[in-house]
C-alpha cells in the first residue's frame, strides 16, 4: 500500500495566497515543519495561525487607512511624542485623545500654537491613532484642498465623489487652517463640506492663529461665524507652546550622527 505524503510545505504556499490567507498558511507550514511544535494540540495549532492572520489582515487594513488619508508621514504615532519639561503637552490628554472617543462622539479638535511648535505632526500621530482603531481619516492643508477642488468644474463627477470622500469620512483633518486669507469661493465649500459633516463626523483643524483671528482670512462675515460656530461649538482646544520642535529635532539627529 502506498501512503502518500500530505505534508505541508513551502511549495503549498500558492494554495493559501491563492485563498488571501497567507499568513495563516505561512504559519501552518511553519507548525509542520516545526519540530518545537509536535506536542501541540491541533486547536492550538489552528489558533495560533489564525492569530497570526487576523494579526496580519489588521496591519494590512490600518496601512490602506493610512494610505487612504493622504497623511504626509504614515509613521507620526503618539507613541514618539516628545513630552519636553518646558513644552505643554500632558501625556494623560494625548493618551485620552489617541483612545480616539472624540471621534465616535463627533467632537471636533482644535490645536492651536505658534509655527514650528508640533502642530502638524500631533495631528498627524492622531490621524495614525484614528487608522489603528478602524477610523476613515482625511488630512490636507487647507490650501491644498483649495488648490485641489480649484481643478475640477463644477458638475464634473470626480469632483462630486472627492467631496463625497469629505463629507463621509470618519475624521477630517485640515493642517495650516487659514494660515493665509482664502477665497469667496474656497469660503463656501469650506462651510458647505463643515455643514454636511456636522454631526457625522469629526474636524481636526491645526493653526498658528485663534479662532477669533480667523474672520482676518475671511471675506464674508456670516460664511466666516458659520464656520467658526461649526468648528469650535464642539470642539475640544489644544494650546501647544514650547521650543522650536523643528530645531530640537535637527539637534538630536546631528547629535545621533556624531
């Protein structure tokens, strides 16, 4: 009697990417032709392969977020925040907010500082922490998006889907908030992509200014208190002060490199 040889090997990898489980498979061949593992159990043998591929699946979906958002850094994280003594950051608050609860009660953000204080790059770490919790995140400079829906024509289809990725996303994150005056135009799709989100979803703004400074780079005073009434009515404040994180950066990497 012939007695044909089901054991698994690196040759059997194709059948499980073929099934998109190729964690779970690459763990499976692993198991068999591990002697360590012999003594296991089959249930421990198929738990551990399914841990690593839920594992896996659960990487693979926080890095397409991630990819989705259009944030300029994948890796910023709250994890490397740096909590210097003569910066006001409170490791308690940042913790609270990466749990990302603002986000499932559609509360706004708000992180005001002077330039180079680590504005961007809080938001940022927030929009990694809203990915790793299966939040859908937007990020864009305010006149990168200005500049981005100046491109499409009015009714053009592309455009409408754009806005429909705004108005749906879980959390919209816009860097650099009126930084610099902006258009009639720019004004009221700005409003009109606040107004559709209210009480959907959250806003992130991040600016040098205080909101009551915002009406500076507004034209239009009832656009400009709507927007400001839609942002900062539910919104939770950030006031970053504290060294040029720029240059405290730069230090430390001249330093690592000596």
């Amino acid at each position: 009697m012939v007695v044909l040889d089901d054991h698994l090997t690196e040759d059997d990898m194709g059948l499980f990417t073929g099934l998109r489980m190729t964690a779970f498979g690459q763990a499976v061949i692993d198991i068999a032709n591990d002697p360590a593992c012999d003594m296991w159990t089959f249930s421990k043998k198929i738990r551990h392969a399914l841990e690593l591929e839920t594992t896996a699946r659960s990487q693979r979906r926080v890095l397409k977020l991630l990819k989705e958002s259009k944030t300029p850094n994948l890796a910023a994280c709250v994890e490397e925040i740096h909590y210097l003594p003569d910066r006001t950051l409170n490791r308690n608050v940042i913790e609270r907010l990466a749990s990302c609860r603002w986000i499932e009660n559609a509360t706004n953000l708000v992180i005001l500082g002077k330039s180079s204080v680590g504005k961007s790059y809080l938001a940022q770490a927030m929009v990694n922490a809203a990915c790793r919790r299966g939040y859908s995140a937007r990020y864009y400079r305010l006149d990168d998006l200005a500049n981005t829906l100046a491109v499409y024509h009015r009714n053009d289809p592309e455009r409408l889907a754009f806005l429909r990725t705004l108005h749906d996303c879980d959390t919209l994150f816009l860097d650099d908030f009126l930084t610099t005056p902006i258009t009639l135009e720019t004004a009221s799709e700005l409003l009109n992509i606040l107004a559709a989100r209210e009480n959907r979803g959250s806003t992130v703004v991040s600016s040098q200014f205080d909101p009551e400074d915002w009406y500076k780079s507004l034209h239009d005073a009832v656009i400009a208190e709507s927007i400001l009434n839609r942002i900062v009515s539910s919104s939770e404040l950030i006031q970053l002060d504290g060294p040029n994180m720029r240059q405290h950066n730069y230090a430390r990497q001249e330093g690592a490199d000596t």
